[in-house]
C-alpha cells in the first residue's frame, strides 16, 4: 500500500499508536519491533483494542484485510509523517543540543501557545521514532509545532531534520554529551551542527544565542534572530530572576545556566509577536517536573533534585550554581554519567575534582565509574551501599543537589535521605 493510501486512513482520525497497552479508539498500530519485542505479534489485539488498522513487514500476520503488509514499518511510519508535515504546511520550530532541550522546548511551547495552537513533543520523545510520532500528533488545528531532536552519533540531526523539514531551528549548546557515540567534542559539534546545514540549505531561520561562540560562527552570513540585547540575568538563588524590556521575571527554574533556556523562549516569543506580559507570565507560570531541577522541600532538608539526565557539561555548571547558592550547608548526592566511551575516566575525575574543591559540607559519589576515581569524599558502589550509610548517619537542615545519569535513578535517594 501506498503512503498516500494509508494517509486517507490516518487522517480520517489523526492518531497513530505503537503500544497495544495503549491504543486509543480508530488509531492506526504501527507493529514496530525492537531488541526484544516484535510489535507484529501484537496486530490483531491492537484491533481487538479499537485500533481501525494494524501495519505489519512480516506476510504472516497479515491475517485479515485490517492488517495492512508494508516492506517496513518503521520507515513507513518516518514516511507518513514527513508526507503529514508537507500536507499540513504548517510552522515547525526544531530544537536540539546537548543539555536543556526538553526544558527549553517546553518553554517555547508554554509562551507560543498564549497565542497559538502547538503541539509539541511529548516528553522526550525525540529521537528516529518520537520525532516522527511528534509529527503525527499534529492536526490541522496546529498552528506552530516545536520538535525536539536528540541524537548520539553522527547523521541523526540531518535525518530527523529531512523528516521534519523545519522551518527554524535553535541549538541550545554544545556539549560533553554522548562522547563515545559522537567521537569526542568536535564530533558533538559537527554533530548537532547538521540542524545548522539543513537549515541553511532550505534558507530557513536559525535562532542564536549570541554568548555562544560557536554559534556564533558556525550562523555567519545566515538568516538570524539574535536574543534581544534588553534580556538580562539578574540572579539565581535558587530560582532565575531575570529582567526584559520593563518586566522583571521570576522563574521557578534552578540554576544560571537556565538562563539561556528562558532567553530563547522569550525571542522566540517576541518574534512570534506575543506580548511582553503574556511571555513574563507564561514563564512564571512553567514548574519544571519529571526530575528536571524540582525543588523538593522535607521535613528535615531542601532539595534540588536534577536526576533526569546529566554529562559532564551539565554536571559542571550545576555544581558551579550550587556552590554559589547562599546556604550554610550543602550535600551533593552525584551519580555516574554514561556514554563518555574512552574519556569517563577522565570526565568522572575531572567532575571529582571541581566538586572536591568546594568544600560542600557533604559529598557523595555513587556508581561504578565514580567509584574508581581518586576522592577525599565518600564513594558508593551503589545505591544500596548509600542507603546503609545514611540510615545510619541521617542528614538534617542541608541544602540537597541530586544529579545524575537517567540510568542511575537518583530519584530513589528520595526514599531515604528524608
């Protein structure tokens, strides 16, 4: 079947499922497969479950004539939903980088849509399979769409930009992030940079910070916005206060280095003509979630926690805004970081030493890549090994940083440190 043919069926409905446990009522099931599941397998319960029609790329679970056979059904789905982005003719915002892209997206999204009807991707599905369900989520009620790229190796960029042929694009920053997929921090660069080619290939808009050398340069001679000279950072003890045109805004955003974040928002904001007002009350209505620098007050201690992802690059500059916070006493809790190939070593003794040098009141390192560097503080092979410790020496009337990679789970420590 054609991508034009099973357009005419997902667009009577506008909805696409790839998880039967899911499945809303005249979706289309994309029987997609994985390592160690083959969605094929689950064509006639996705039916069974109110989806109008299943796909599937192997002949013999094609068993009645609601199951539509494909060559493939991931390319399929990337197909269809590039074919949707050229029918919609719609505006498509696309961000990448190595940190803060999921706060930034949903940032622009929470500003534009005082105004617009967006849609924007959900959560962090941003890679060859979110990016493409992100553009399926559109509907001709959209009139913006903001779409979140990730990536970990080279030609993923340009891939999910041919398939979402966006209209602007924004760069949150280059980082020590997925080293060993990219090859170290040049090919980070190049990496993230291909957004910059195709959009400049497609004479299409790029936003710019421009406090980022990098880019900076690599925009030269390219259609530009620029963040608005009147945005300025006023301080961030926790929270980011900043001021723009005659408006102070207060955010509840962790850090400095969420300064940049609520920046593009506001240019993008600006150049979408949206109020001054409106975007100094979209931003201060946005709580961060999901593990995201949420401030978690207790009975016996304040709490940043900041467990949702972390490199090297991210883990650097939350520190830095940690030991700047005006309290008496500090513990940071900073678990292992991944997909640093040949540099972790390195990278989680570098971390060690910045972190050694503050002096928190306490510090602690879990995993088995902290666990072999070289520290004055305390190591934990793990979670559990952590856990023994502070039942047995409670922490009370600290201010708490938790930062770690997703893998880690640091949200666990929660559990226990009270």
């Amino acid at each position: 079947m054609e991508i034009k043919e099973i357009y005419s069926l997902y667009k009577k409905h506008y909805l696409v499922d790839t998880d039967t446990r899911n499945i809303r009522k005249n979706t289309l099931f994309f029987a997609l497969k994985g390592d160690h599941f083959n969605g094929n397998q689950f064509a006639e319960e996705a039916l069974k479950n109110g989806a109008s029609f299943s796909i599937v790329d192997e002949a013999k679970f094609k068993t009645n004539e609601h199951i539509i056979l494909v060559d493939d059904v991931l390319k399929t789905l990337q197909k269809l939903a590039n074919y949707h982005r050229t029918q919609l003719k719609i505006t498509i915002i696309a961000l990448t980088g190595s940190n803060g892209k999921t706060t930034t997206k949903e940032l622009i999204n929470t500003v534009l849509s005082k105004k617009y009807t967006t849609t924007a991707t959900k959560g962090n599905l941003n890679n060859h399979i979110g990016v493409p369900l992100t553009l399926l989520s559109m509907t001709p009620k959209t009139e913006i769409g903001i779409v979140e790229m990730g990536a970990n190796h080279q030609k993923e960029i340009a891939f999910l930009c041919d398939i979402a042929l966006p209209d602007f694009g924004y760069i949150t920053n280059f980082g020590k992030a997925h080293l060993e997929g990219f090859g170290g921090i040049e090919g980070v660069i190049k990496g993230k940079s291909e957004m910059y080619d195709h959009l400049i290939a497609h004479d299409k808009t790029i936003f710019v910070n421009p406090n980022d050398k990098i880019q900076v340069e690599k925009t030269k001679n390219c259609k530009t916005v620029y963040f608005p000279e009147n945005i300025q950072f006023l301080v961030a003890n926790p929270f980011v206060k900043l001021s723009f045109e005659a408006l102070e805004i207060q955010s509840n955003l962790v850090g400095d280095y969420n300064y940049t974040n609520i920046a593009i928002a506001i240019t993008i904001g600006k150049y979408f003509d949206i109020s001054e007002l409106e975007i100094k009350n979209a931003i201060e209505q946005y709580i961060p979630s999901n593990n995201r620098s949420q401030i978690i007050e207790t009975a016996k201690n304040h709490i940043i926690l900041d467990a949702y992802n972390a490199n090297p690059s991210s883990m650097k500059v939350a520190l830095e805004n940690f030991s700047r916070m005006d309290n008496t006493y500090k513990t940071v809790f900073l678990g292992d970081m991944f997909e640093l190939g040949d540099d972790s070593s390195k990278e989680h003794q570098e971390i060690v030493d910045l972190t050694d040098g503050f002096s928190f009141s306490n510090t602690f390192y879990i995993g088995e890549h902290f666990f072999k560097t070289k520290t004055k503080n305390h190591q934990f092979k793990n979670l559990d090994e952590l856990k023994n410790f502070i039942n047995k020496n409670p922490l009370e009337d600290q201010s708490i940083l938790i930062k770690g990679s997703r893998g880690m789970k640091l949200e666990r420590i929660l559990d226990f440190i009270g």
